[in-house]
C-alpha cells in the first residue's frame, strides 16, 4: 500500500534531510549574516556570500549535518566564496561607510563606525577569529573548528588581533 501511493524510503530519508537542513538554516542564518557583514564590511556581499554557503550545505547536507560545526563549514565556504568574489574584483576589501549590519530581512543593528573601521583593518584571519569567538560567543573549540585551525593558533590570532583593536579603538 505505502509502494502505491508513490512513498519510498530514499523520499523519506530525503524528507528527514531537508527537515533537519531547516531547523539549522533558521536557527543560524541570522548570526551568520551580521558575521559575515562584520568580516566583509558589506551586507549585500555577506548576504551573497551566506546565501552561496547555505546552498552548498544543503546540496551537501548528508556529509555537513554530520560535522562538528556545520555552522562553521558554512561560515569558512561564505568567506572564501567572498573573498574569491572579492579578488575577483580586484579589490582587497570594500571600502563603504558601515551603519548597519544585516539580519533578518527589512531588519538591521546599528554598530558604532568607529568599531567597524577597526575591524575592516584587522587581516582577514583576525577578524574571522574576533567576529566569530567575540560577536557570535563561539567558543574557542569552536571558532578554531570553524576556521580550520588550532586552538593554540587561535588564541595567537585573537591576542594580536585584540591588542590591535584596543590600539586602534584608543586613537579615535
């Protein structure tokens, strides 16, 4: 009877994919926007770079639902199809007035200039490991995951790249 109505066990298991691919895209999509438009200095780019990364996710849910971090899979794939976006055109970052980062559609967060400036001058692996660890509350085992990197390295990474915001922030 269930053969009848067309019902089969790989639709099932597709079903059961595409629900739990759900439940994580609503449940991390957001941060994973103001992120990347913390990283990137752009929320139209972010916006691109999440929505690139989420599609190859699901493309690939089987294999990703199962990682540690599929959050930070999907963070590593946006900054990486960003930033081959980015040398694409021929520039190393976006030079734009930052006001507001992106969330939810028709919805933004004002964040104080000054800080995004600081943040646009960190190099790109500092300011993946402060906007990760910091703005998004990862924890160390987590960032370093997401990042492809030791925890040990990690820590290196966030000591400079803090003192250089601290210096930076200082000045204004």
């Amino acid at each position: 009877m269930v053969a009848d109505l067309g019902w089969n066990r790989s639709r099932a298991v597709e079903l059961s994919t595409a629900e739990s691919f759900s439940d994580f895209y609503r449940s991390r999509v957001d941060g994973l926007y103001r992120a990347l438009t913390l990283n990137l200095g752009s929320v139209e780019l972010a916006e691109e770079a999440v929505d690139e990364a989420m599609t190859r996710a699901f493309q690939r849910w089987a294999k990703v639902g199962r990682l540690d971090s599929p959050a930070g899979w999907v963070y590593r794939v946006a900054v990486n199809w960003a930033r081959g976006r980015l040398r694409k055109r021929n520039r190393e970052r976006l030079e734009e007035d930052w006001v507001e980062i992106g969330g939810e559609a028709g919805q933004s967060t004002a964040v104080d200039v000054d800080l995004y400036r600081a943040l646009a001058a960190l190099s790109p692996d500092g300011r993946s490991a402060v906007v990760l660890r910091y703005y998004l509350g990862w924890s160390t085992a987590e960032t370093a995951a997401a990042l492809g990197i030791k925890e040990g390295t990690l820590k290196s990474r966030l000591s400079r790249a803090c003192e250089q915001l601290r210096v930076d922030m200082e000045q204004k």
